[in-house]
C-alpha cells in the first residue's frame, strides 16, 4: 500500500497573502493601506532632482503637505468635492500619499514646491557626492 499524505483543508477563501504569490516583490509590497497612490514623474534637471505629481483639484496652501525625513520626500493631499444642483448633491474625497527615496547627495535644506495648473513641482538640490580619498593604513608587525 501507498503511503498518503494527509492533506490540509483549504479555505475556499484563500489568506490575502496568498493572492500575490506569483506577482514580482514589488506588487507585494503594495503601500494599499496608506491612501491611493499619487501618480508622479521624476528626473534630473540641471543639478535638481524634480518630482512632478498631479493633484489636480486641490488647494494647494490647505490641502497638499510635502514633508522630508532622512532622506524619504514625501507628498499628502487630501481632496473634497461637493455639488449641489436642483436638490442633487455629490461629494467625492480622498487621501493621496506618495514618498521617493531623494538621490545621494541631495540637500534637505534646498528644496522648493510650486503648484500650477493641477500639478506640484518639487525642486531638491543634488551637490555631487563628495568621493572620499582613498586612505592607506599601516599594517604593523607583531613584535
């Protein structure tokens, strides 16, 4: 006789985790629970690192926050609509989160934001990274 294996039961609900298996490690780590995603853009311009997000239909002095931490910037906006119309009303609202690693060499104390036309433009310095020299140590020998 074959020895069998015992089986466990499977939920017909499998555990979240599960559900991301075979997707690549960055679809895992999805940041779902900080608020929807802002989208952004990137790049190096004449010795600034640019960041360009769209939040389109914001007050930029009230509801966009641009924060940055050992070396995280990081970019909240929160949006709230409402309309009211022949004893109709909407509303929609929502929290956007969005934080980039900022590139070595970059200056903390340099950074500006400006806002146009539903787009956020954030400006940080980036100094070329000091290359240390290279330093010989003397090996001394045991006596």
């Amino acid at each position: 006789m074959k020895d069998l294996q015992t089986r466990q039961p499977r939920s017909l609900f499998p555990e979240l985790s599960e559900l991301f298996t075979g997707f690549p490690a960055w679809v895992r780590q999805w940041p779902a629970a900080e608020g929807n995603l802002i989208r952004l853009e990137d790049r190096m311009e004449d010795g600034h690192y640019v960041v360009r997000a769209e939040l389109p239909g914001v007050d930029p002095a009230k509801d966009v926050d641009v924060t940055v931490h050992d070396g995280q910037l990081t970019i909240k906006a929160e949006r709230t609509e409402s309309k009211e119309a022949k004893g109709r009303s909407e509303f929609s609202y929502g929290s956007f989160v969005r934080s980039v690693t900022l590139p070595a060499g970059a200056d903390e104390d340099d950074i500006t934001a400006s806002y146009d036309k539903g787009i956020l433009t954030v400006s940080v310095a980036v100094t070329e990274p000091a290359v240390p020299a290279e330093k010989h140590i003397k090996v001394q020998a045991a006596s």
